[in-house]
C-alpha cells in the first residue's frame, strides 16, 4: 500500500525492476481513500484471520495499523529493515 496515487507506484516498481516482488494485483493506493478504507479491502480480501504486518514510516499508516489491531514495524533507516529481515528470520513476526 501506498499512500501514491496507483499509476505512479505502478510505474516505480515496474522502472526499478521490482515486478517479480510485488505483483501488479497486490499495489493499492491509498491516495483517494485513505488507509483505513484499504486495510478493510485487505481483510476482506484476505479474512479477519490473516496476520498481517504493516511496515511505514508514517504515523498515518501506524494508527490505522493500530484500529485494525495489526502489528506495525517503522522502516526510517537500512538498519531498521535489516532487523525486520532477522525477525522475519528467526520467526519473531
């Protein structure tokens, strides 16, 4: 998710080569409707029983993260997302 309006994020992933890892059919844009009305598209999408991981640097998407009871991880630095990597690794999250 993506708080860029959809074509624009579209066009990142596919210029840096990142299609093979975020598949067309899993972008959203929250750009018109906010966060909250996309994690309720996710959930249902998904059902209630899915765990999901919210990963930001904003405030905006930690609180809807919160609303929704998801756990949330703030990427703001390399070394943020290296630890995410090892919990992920090590099956803390």
């Amino acid at each position: 998710m993506t708080p860029t309006p959809l074509v624009y994020a579209i066009s990142k992933v596919l210029l840096h080569r990142l299609g093979p890892y975020f598949p067309i059919e899993n972008i959203y844009s929250s750009a018109k409707v906010g966060h909250e009305h996309v994690f309720e598209k996710l959930q249902q999408k998904y059902g209630k029983n899915t765990t999901f991981l919210v990963i930001g640097d904003g405030r905006d998407e930690e609180a809807a993260s919160k609303k929704f009871d998801m756990p949330f991880w703030r990427i703001s630095c390399l070394s943020d997302l290296q630890n995410l990597y090892r919990a992920m690794e090590f099956q803390y999250v």
